[in-house]
C-alpha cells in the first residue's frame, strides 16, 4: 500500500486532496492530509476519508504533495519533517513557488535520497473542483512517470524541463495573466470615459482579436458584476509576477512590459488589499480613471 501525504488545504488544495482520496480508494492507498489549522485536516478527513496527521507522521509518506502560498511556507514544513523524511520517497511542490527555491530544496532533499519535482498547477479553483488542473513539472523526467498515476487532480500534465522549470512556466504565466486583466482593465476604463458601454464593448473584444480569458471570462463575471469573488489573492498574483521579473534579471532578460505590470500589481495589492481577489486590481485603474468598470 502506498502512503500518500497532502499538506495545504486551501482553496485550491482542499479539492485537490480530495481528488488525491478518491484515487487512493479506488487503488488501495491511503492519503494523509495536513494543515497548518489543524481543524481543517480533521474536516476533510471526514468529508473524503483521508487521515489528519501531523508533520512527522506525513514526512513518512512514499510520496508528499505540497500546495502552499509560497516557497517560504515549504521550507518552513520542510525543516521540520527533514529528520523524518523516507528515502526513496518524491516531494511533488504543487506551490507556485520560485525556481531558485526549487533548486535549494531539490539539493537539500537529493542528500536525503529524497526526489523532488516542481510541479505547479493552473486552472483556477474551479479546476481543482473539477480535477482537471493544468500542471507544470520540473525536475526529473522518470520521477514524473513514477508518481503520474497519482497526480489524480490532473487533465494536462507537461513536463517542461530540469528542477525550477515549473516554477518558472507558472510564474510567467501568471505575469501574462496580470497583463492581460491590466490592459484590457485600462482599455475599458477608457472606453468608459469615453460612455461607451461596457458590456457591449466586450462583445466586440471577444469577438475580436483583443480577446482574452479577462476579457471573455473575470472581466464580465467578476468586475462587471461587482462581485469579485476571492477566489485567487491579488497578492498571490503579485507575488507571482515579481517571480516573473526575478526570472528575468537572472537569466539577464529584457521584460519591461512585464515589470511594469508586476509594480502595478504590487501598488494594487497595497491599495486594494492583498486578500481580495485578483480581479480587484482594477480597482486601482479605476481611482486612477475615476471611472468604475461596470
């Protein structure tokens, strides 16, 4: 029997452990669940049948599943469970981490006999819910095929290359997203000012080549409407898109566009808020219009 371990139960991770459960039922293997709230692990082991357990116990996993804010929080967990850790055992980072971080923790896990692999995920909460998120891979090609069967949270799986790679496709993936949500959020406000109306504005965007899935999707379901549902932090995005432009000054890169849309991702976070969705970085192109996007 196979022991597998999930740490992080967020929005994002609540589901996917969940997924991980099923499959484990379905193949005779059991699924241990950890959150730095403790009540929540015992919640989701009665919901989906998993076991709530501890640090140590979740380093003795065969394989170990984390999904964290940030890389700072695996080092965290990581510190603590490295005396317990099992050799043989995969660490699959399901975190939207950083690739020099990868690299860090991928050594430190390597001298322990321990594989690990960056393997971020894209597709939104809704995604999770569905089990069909995106995810990104680094590290060792092999490691991969010997844990796929379990990435039971999965409808795409890339292997995009060595340790930190991973990292590196999801931060600049998020980046493209704050560019899009940034500049179609200016054009509107704009359009705006100018009494254009809005929804139909959107209508000819979408169906044109300005599209995007701001524009096709969080734009009219979430700005529109007002509602900006908390689904992934403004902040959350930030930080991603900083990772994005770090990439870039260490491989010695030129992307300003991408720069300039992770400082005003970062002024947005500190006056919009952190904790609100990242939708409502619009928020701040509208004080600067005086224009609300609805």
């Amino acid at each position: 029997m196979t022991t597998l371990a999930f740490l992080g139960l967020g929005a994002m991770g609540d589901p996917m452990a969940a997924h991980l459960a099923t499959h484990a039922r379905a193949h005779g293997h059991r699924v241990l669940v950890w959150n730095r709230t403790h009540a929540k692990a015992g919640a989701h082991a009665r919901a989906h049948g998993t076991q709530a357990a501890t640090l140590t116990e979740v380093a003795a996993a065969d394989v170990i599943f984390t999904c964290l804010p940030t890389s700072a929080e695996v080092d965290e967990v990581m510190s603590q469970m490295r005396p317990h850790l099992r050799p043989g055992a995969t660490w699959v980072d399901c975190t939207s981490g950083h690739p020099d971080a990868a690299t860090r923790q991928a050594a430190e896990l390597a001298a322990l006999g321990v594989t690990f692999l960056d393997a971020p995920v894209s597709g939104g909460t809704v995604g999770a819910q569905q089990g069909r998120l995106t995810v990104m891979v680094g590290g060792d090609a092999a490691a991969l095929e010997a844990v796929r069967p379990h990435l039971a949270f999965a409808g795409k799986v890339v292997h995009v290359g060595g340790t930190g790679a991973g990292f590196a496709v999801k931060a600049v993936n998020n980046a493209l997203l704050g560019v899009t949500l940034w500049a179609t959020g200016e054009g509107l406000a704009v359009l705006g000012r100018a009494g254009v109306n809005l929804g139909a504005a959107l209508d000819v965007i979408n169906a044109s080549s300005g599209r995007s899935n701001a524009s096709e999707n969080l734009i009219p379901q979430r700005v529109l409407t007002r509602e900006f549902p908390a689904t992934f932090a403004l902040g959350l995005l930030a930080k991603d898109a900083g990772i994005a432009v770090d990439l870039t000054q260490g491989v010695q890169g030129s992307a300003p566009v991408l720069a300039q849309v992770a400082a005003l991702l970062r002024a947005a976070q500190h006056v919009v808020g952190a904790h609100e969705d990242h939708t409502a970085a619009l928020k701040l192109i509208e004080a600067m219009n005086a224009k609300e996007i609805r």
